[in-house]
C-alpha cells in the first residue's frame, strides 16, 4: 500500500498531519486564555452566587467600583462567607491579571511584525487580532489544504450524508477535526454578518435563510462558516480578497471588488 500510495494511489489510505514541535508549541498562548478566561468566569460567577445566597446583588465583580461595594458590604456577611469570597477575589484578580499579560504579549507579536499571517488576517473588518492568532495556530498556519473539501472537512463543517438502497437522510455536519477552529468559525460568521454587510457572503446568507425562523438561520450560520473559511484560506494562499470584503486601513477602507 506505500508503494501505491507514492505511485499516486492517494486515496488507499488517509495521512494523519501531525503538527511539528514548534508549531504545538506556538498553540500554548491562545489554549492558556482560553483557560484562564473560563477561571475568570467561573470565579466571578462563584463570587456572584454566594452575595444572591445572602440577598446581595451587585452589577459587576471586579475593578475599582466593585473594590468600593465590597468594602461598603462585606460586613454584612459571616466572616466565612467573607473570607471564601475574599479568596474568590485573589483569585480572580490573578486570572484578569495573566489574561491582560497574553493579551499584550499577542498584540506585541502582531505590531512588531512577527506573525504576518496573523496581521494579515486581522485586516479583515470583523476579525480581530486574537481569533486570527487562534485560526493561524489551530489551522492555517501548518496545515497545507488543496482544495476547499480539506478545509471544510478539517473544520467538522462537511455534511455527512447516508444512502442505502432507497433511503437517503442528511446527517447535518460531522463535527470532527479541530473543535476550537470550528466553533471560532461561527462565532466569526455571525461577527461577518455584522461588520461585512456589503459582502457577497453575507448577501448569499440574507438571500438563503434572512427570511426563516431561528432554527433556520442557524443552519444557514454554519453554511456561512463554512463557505467563510474557505474564503479565508484563499485569502491566506492566494491573495485572494473575499468578494465586497472590506479592509482595515488607517487612513481608508479598501473594497475588493
């Protein structure tokens, strides 16, 4: 089978693609905010549903107007409950504290020239600076696609449909490959929708599935997500400016056309 294979036989087998040292390596930023952003909602929500357990209700935990509420309310509570959530808040303010300093450090990358794929994927209106580090590290930036199937079926956004004998059924999405890209791409379709109204793709969605229900447009989300990062790898590959994308400029906005 290796010598079909080299022989041009592509499809005797499927290639694993495994990412080299330094390119898992490069993913550790953007994993790491991921966790330390779910821990700082977590303890925010902890510090939240301990107050409501004592009928205290505040707007928001943290920063300078939270500092004042706590100091003017936490006598009111049992000194456990105090010191539990007083420790809720070290811990909170370390969690903001190491997401501000990886933030920083990206936007350092970025400006200084160092990622240009990820510079220029920011570009685009609708994509900021930390969801195309996260494209550019979780799929751009190592693997090598040939056509738009690969990219769709990296992503899990390729349809997975069943035949046998008369009966034929559409399994929606198969939902494999790279979870974090995946669920990235519909965050950024909907943000696509919002800040790339005068695009082909986002006037291909109000077309398909604007005038439908709920259930309906988020179907159609995915297909725009799909159709998306197809359009972005050959942005990436090509040079390829999506259709009625509009650029960030600081001095204008360029259209492609």
């Amino acid at each position: 089978m290796l010598m079909r294979y080299y022989a041009g036989e592509c499809r005797v087998w499927a290639v694993a693609r495994i990412p080299t040292p330094e390119q898992e390596d490069g993913r550790r930023v953007h994993r790491e905010l991921d966790r330390l952003r779910q821990e700082r909602t977590a303890h925010s929500n902890r510090i939240r549903s301990l107050l409501v357990l004592h009928n205290l209700r505040v707007e928001r935990i943290g920063g300078r107007a939270w500092t004042h509420w706590w100091a003017q309310n936490a006598t009111r509570l049992l000194p456990g409950v105090r010191a539990e959530i007083d420790r809720e808040c070290d811990r909170l303010t370390l969690a903001a504290s190491q997401i501000r300093t990886l933030e920083a450090q990206q936007q350092r990358e970025v400006r200084s020239g160092a990622q240009p794929a990820i510079a220029l994927l920011a570009r685009l209106a609708g994509i900021g600076a930390g969801s195309a580090w996260t494209l550019v590290r979780e799929l751009f930036g190592w693997r090598q696609f040939h056509n738009r199937r690969e990219v769709a079926g990296c992503l899990g956004l390729a349809p997975t449909p069943y035949a046998s004998g008369t009966s034929e059924v559409e399994q929606g999405i198969s939902k494999i490959g790279n979870r974090r890209a995946r669920w990235l791409m519909v965050e950024l379709a909907w943000s696509w929708l919002r800040f790339q109204p005068a695009s082909q793709l986002s006037h291909w969605f109000k077309e398909r599935f604007a005038g439908g229900g709920k259930r309906v447009r988020r179907i159609g989300i995915v297909a725009l997500a799909r159709r998306l990062s197809v359009a972005l790898w050959r942005y990436l590959e090509f040079g390829e400016i999506p259709l009625g994308a509009t650029l960030k400029s600081p001095a204008s906005k360029v259209t492609a056309t």
